[in-house]
C-alpha cells in the first residue's frame, strides 16, 4: 500500500491517542494478577498487530495502531513478570535479556533483509507468526506471580503451588510446604518441621 508521507504520520499517531487512553488499565495488573493481565492484552495486541500488518484498510490500520496504544501496558508487565519470578541475583540479567531482544530485532530485520529475503509482507507475517508462538509458550509455561497471590494470601494454596513448580521446572528439590505461611514477598513466616528454619522460598530455583 503506497501513500504519502504525512498519512502515514496520521495513521501511527492512532497510536499514541490510545496509548494515552491505555492509562485507564493501569491498575489491572495488581487487581487481576500479573499473568491474566498479560493474557487479556497479548491477546488484544495480537488482534491489533493483524489488522495493522494484513488488512488492506486505512481505516483498519487506524485502529490497529490505536489498541496497540491502548494495550501498551503489556511491555511494562513484561517486565515485571519476569521480575518477580527470579531471586535477586538474576533480576539484573532477566532484564538485559529483554532488553537484548527487544532492541535486536532491528538487528534481526537487517540480517534477514539483507542475507535472505527483503520483501517486508514476508518477513512481517513471519515476525507475525512468531510473536504468537511465543505467546502461547507463555500461556502454557510461566506460572502467575507468587509474590503477586502473597500480598492478597499469604496462605495462597496457588502461590505456593506455582513456586513448588518453578523449583520443579528448574530441576530443584526443595519445596515449600503446603501449610507454609508467606509474607508478601514470598517468605517463609511459619513453616511445619519439615524445612529446618530456612526460607525455602527465597533459595535459587
């Protein structure tokens, strides 16, 4: 689709119009959880990045661009997602991954263009289509946020399964009891006789 420079100025700038409309979802990750909050706007973006990317109407790029500015929040959940499932020590490198990959694809866009194919439909759809694998792995594999189910139960029965599993998933053999009580950090406050007085939930899972 050619057209000029200052339409297609007009088109983007949908986004920021519902990028300043998106505020009104801004307390959706601490009422709803981490994790439902990201499925609802993942979802929506993956709806709005099709019709941006596929759809031959002005009229529906504009809208495309407009929910991509309303649903921006799924980049600051992102983050603290990822954040809240990694000890201390990995926060910092959590981050720099993300940050790796995000500023890479423009890496990747060059390499791609210019050692395999330069034709931008083909490489979209496959950007495409690779974004919502990776959302469905995310669906399917990372739990909710413990640290999120403590600050509302700290006898969150789904907090401390989802922490057993994170410990399970990366192959540790501690677990946090099932009666264990939790601060809203994801500490161990009273534990059974079964832990020996360690704070099971702030080990390297």
């Amino acid at each position: 689709m050619c057209m000029p420079k200052n339409e297609i100025s007009g088109i983007v700038s949908w986004y920021f119009v519902g990028f300043g409309l998106g505020v009104v979802f801004f307390f959706f990750p601490d009422h709803f959880g981490r994790k439902k909050s990201l499925n609802i706007f993942l979802i929506a973006q993956v709806f709005a990045v099709y019709l941006t990317i596929f759809s031959k109407e002005v009229s529906a790029i504009k809208i495309g661009f407009f929910l991509q500015g309303v649903f921006h929040m799924k980049t600051t959940i992102t983050y603290v997602h990822c954040i809240e499932l990694m000890d201390e020590a990995s926060k910092m490198t959590a981050s720099m991954c993300i940050n790796a990959f995000d500023s890479g694809s423009l890496m990747v866009s060059c390499i791609v263009f210019y050692y395999w194919n330069n034709n931008v439909d083909d490489f979209l759809r496959l950007m495409y289509f690779v974004g919502c694998a990776a959302i469905v792995l995310y669906m399917l594999v990372i739990p909710e946020s413990p640290r999120w189910q403590f600050m509302s139960d700290c006898r969150s029965k789904e907090g401390i399964d989802n922490m057993n599993y994170i410990a399970w998933f990366n192959g540790s053999e501690f677990r946090v009891p099932n009666d264990a009580i939790m601060d809203k950090v994801g500490q161990v406050l009273e534990e059974n006789n079964t832990l020996n007085n360690t704070n099971v939930a702030r080990l390297k899972f």
